[in-house]
C-alpha cells in the first residue's frame, strides 16, 4: 500500500485517510485491489489497482465499472474521483469508455 500512496502523491492525491476495501464486502472474486481514501480537500476518492499481465480489455472496463457502483452503494459515499492503476497496457477502447465515465488512468509499476 506504501507504493501506491507514495505513487498518487506525485500525482498530486494526498490523503488525510486511505484504507483498502476487501474484496468480500463488495461479493467479488476479481484480482483486483480497491482503496478508498479522503483527500486534503474532503473528497472521496476511489482507487483501483489493477496488476495483471494481460492487456485491459472492454471486459475489464465494465467489471470495473461495475465494482465501483457497488462500492458507492455499500459505502454510502458519492466519490468525486475515480482512479485507475494499471501494470499492463489498455485497449483503447477501454480507455475511451473510462475516461468518459469520470476515471483517471496511469501506468503504474
């Protein structure tokens, strides 16, 4: 979790609290991990850290897309950021879809 704070403040995300959502609260299987933090501006912030090796694909796109939808039922909160932190390389297809629905992508190692 170091990396990925570490990583979003050069970016420019700092947080007065960042914690990591379990998979189980949110009924999902996917090797995805979720964060949810609060911002020195009191937003809330979504953060997802996808690290695999395949390339992201459309599929990829909506499941994420789905999970955040969950993740905004079950915590009660309306983020005003979503971010996404991906290893591999995206599909442009993808990329368009997500950065239509709010999401900021970076490459992450």
């Amino acid at each position: 979790m170091k990396d990925i704070v570490e990583f979003l403040s050069k970016k420019k995300y700092i947080f007065k609290k960042f914690e990591k959502i379990d998979n189980k609260t949110l009924g999902t299987k996917k090797r995805v991990e979720i964060y949810k933090g609060v911002d020195i501006n009191s937003f809330y912030v979504a953060v997802f850290v996808n690290r695999s090796k395949s390339r992201f694909i459309m599929k990829n796109a909506n499941d994420s897309e789905e999970l955040f939808e969950k993740l905004k039922d079950i915590s009660g909160h309306n983020y005003k950021k979503k971010v996404l932190l991906i290893s591999s390389k995206i599909c442009s297809k993808s990329e368009s879809f997500l950065k239509e629905k709010g999401w900021k992508i970076y490459a992450f190692v």
